[in-house]
C-alpha cells in the first residue's frame, strides 16, 4: 500500500488507543454517567449534596440507583480513558466531563478514520 513502517506503526497505536476508549464507552452505566456530566460544572457541596448543581459520587449513584463503590470503579475507567476529570473539596469528589480529553479523542477519529466518521 506504500505505508511506511513509521506510519504503519504509528496508525496501529492510534487505533489501539481508539479501541482502549471504546471498550471505556462499551458499558451502558458508563454512558449514562457520562450523560449525567455532560452540561454540568464542577461546584462544591461544603458538606452538603444536592446532586443538581454538581456531581459527585453520591449523588451520581443516587441518580443511577447503583452503589457508589459502583460509580467509582466506572469513574475510574472514564477518567483513565481521559473521558471525565476529578475535583476533591474536602471529603467530596466532584467529577465533570474532560472536555480537553473528548477533543483529543474527536480529533484522533477523524485522523485515524476520517471526517465523515466524526461529522456523520
């Protein structure tokens, strides 16, 4: 195909690196986390969770009806594949999607797999 190794190479991991977000987004309680943190700020309870003006782990698994020990391994996945981001205020975590890491990924689909792949 007149690829050289280097591209080759280097369109290999993109695609791994693509594969690792997929199986991150692959899980429905991911998503509809990632549903819940999408439109919202990072605020700080002082102690006190609403659950409406932020999200942290109680209030998210309030919301889903799962445990929080629950919420935070799914938390953990997302934010390793660079999907949300983590604020600590005092004994809080409040979490909030990592619009850097979204861009990053939108822009390594539409290099790797082209603009009608991200654009529709």
């Amino acid at each position: 195909m007149g690829y050289s190794i280097l591209v080759y190479t280097n369109m290999n991991a993109d695609i791994q690196l693509l594969s690792d977000i997929f199986k991150a987004l692959a899980d429905p309680t991911r998503l509809r986390l990632l549903k819940l943190l999408s439109g919202q700020s990072i605020m700080f309870c002082s102690g006190e969770c609403d659950g409406r003006s932020f999200l942290c782990v109680g209030a998210l698994a309030e919301k889903l009806k799962v445990t929080q020990s629950a919420v935070s391994q799914h938390l953990r996945i997302l934010r390793q594949a660079g999907l949300v981001r983590g604020e600590r205020k005092g004994a809080f975590m409040h979490y909030a999607i990592d619009d850097e890491g979204i861009g990053k990924y939108r822009a390594l689909l539409a290099q790797t797999m082209g603009e009608p792949f991200v654009s529709g």
